[in-house]
C-alpha cells in the first residue's frame, strides 16, 4: 500500500505515520466535541467520559490503515467502525433544541475527516518542510477517510482553497456544550490512561489550546496565556528537531503499534 506500481510514495503515506502529527490529536477531538450533533453522539454512545483515549486509538488505527495499511487491515477497522457506528443514532431534544444525529450521516463524516485532515495540516505545517504541490496532494488523499465509509467521493471539498472556505462557513455552527466540556476535561485528565501518557497529557492540554482555532477555544473556556504561548512553541521546537534527526523506525513506531492492533482486531 505504501508505493503504487513502483512510483513515488503517495503523500499521506509519506505524512501520516509521522509521530510528530500527534501533537494535532487533541485539535481534533476537541473540533469533533464542538459539533452540535458529533459532540452530543459521543456524549451519549461512547465510552468517552471513563476511557477517553479509546477514540484516539481507534482514530489513529483508522488514519494509518488506510494510509500505509495492507488491504485486509483496512477491511477490519472500516467493518469496526461501520459497526460501532451502526447503533449511533439519536432525536431531536425538543426541550434543548439539539438536533438529531447519525453516525452514518455522510455530513458528520465529511466533518470528522476535516478536523483529522485540518490538524495534521496545521502541525505538519510547523514540523514538516513539505512541497506546496505535496501539500495538495495531501489534501487530496486525506478525502478517503471519509470516502472508506458513508461520505460521498464528491462531498470533498475540490481543492484546499474550497476547503478553507468549508471550515469558515462550518464556525459559526459549532457550539461547545457543558456536557461536552467536561468531556474535553477527561481527555486531558486521563484518569484510566496509563501513567506514561498521564504526565503528558498536560502539555498536550497547552499544545491544544495554543492550536484551536479561536472562536472554538474561547467556548471550551480556555486562556491563550503567555505561559501555554511559551510551553507550545517549545514542544514545537523539540518535535521539529525530533523529526529532522530521529530515524523513520521511531517516528514511525506509534502505526506499526496501531496496524499490530488491527491485526489482532482481526
């Protein structure tokens, strides 16, 4: 899956697997919290609240499978997620207002591959020294996140210009929700995560702040202080250095984790 025919390695292949994209996994959850109907599905039919990493993996396992996975590896986590997204329904609260929901909804799909796309864009951009033409070939190829289940191929914004207005257009509708606040809390507590990823989560909790959007960290009710300022540029920094000098095995190692996670799955 990595090379086509002998030709040069497709962009997110090349992109993905790298462990310094990681530091965007935060931004993402907390964009898909931000949605009115993807925050109040989670809030209601995950496990979010006591095991909030459990979405991260499953996420990761998802990106690096169809990225750099085998045929027969992707076939297990799109039936996985197919199948934990089967049940995921909800009505409209005619007392609160929330709308209804889906997670077949090709809609909440285009949005999830967005935020997914949209943060390993904005981390890329300060670790990486990508080619603009890569960088739309990126774009591009991110599309079969959403393609590989309900979202339709055409529903993708066409070019990364078209997708930024997508983003502008889809701001003004995100609300953060007390409910969905604290589960952005849990995520950053990592009560059940084991003590190696607890202690640095905090960091993580700066870096994500210091990269979400404005509008969406104001209404998580975070501070852009000059102390996570501080402490977000200088994890950029390391990671920056980290990728130019570290070898691909160890960049590289947390998808040989998650791909060995889909083999058991199967």
């Amino acid at each position: 899956m990595n090379r086509k025919d002998g030709q040069e390695q497709e962009a997110i292949s090349r992109v993905a697997p790298e462990a310094g994209l990681l530091l965007g996994a935060g931004r993402a959850i907390l964009l898909q919290l931000a949605h009115p109907q993807i925050g109040r599905a989670i809030a209601e039919h995950s496990d979010f609240a006591a095991n909030p990493l459990s979405r991260l993996i499953h996420t990761l396992s998802y990106i690096y499978a169809l990225s750099n996975g085998t045929a027969a590896q992707q076939r297990t986590i799109i039936a996985y997620v197919d199948a934990a997204h089967r049940p995921v329904r909800g009505t409209r609260n005619p007392r609160s207002g929330e709308p209804a929901y889906s997670a077949l909804d090709p809609k909440l799909q285009l949005w999830v591959a967005a935020t997914l796309y949209d943060s390993a864009r904005v981390i890329a951009g300060q670790i990486l020294d990508e080619k603009v033409q890569d960088q739309e070939e990126l774009y591009l190829q991110y599309a079969r996140l959403g393609n590989a289940l309900q979202m339709p191929a055409d529903w993708w914004p066409e070019s990364l210009t078209a997708f930024s207005r997508y983003l502008a257009q889809m701001e003004p509708s995100l609300r953060v929700t007390e409910q969905t606040r604290a589960l952005a809390d849990e995520l950053f507590a990592g009560r059940s995560a084991p003590w190696w990823i607890r202690i640095g989560l905090p960091l993580m909790r700066d870096v994500t702040i210091a990269q979400l959007p404005a509008i969406v960290r104001e209404d998580f009710g975070y501070e852009l202080t000059a102390g996570i300022q501080k402490r977000n540029a200088r994890v950029i920094r390391v990671v920056r250095l980290a990728t130019k000098i570290c070898p691909k095995f160890i960049r590289h190692a947390p998808m040989r984790l998650m791909l060995r996670h889909i083999q058991k799955m199967a």
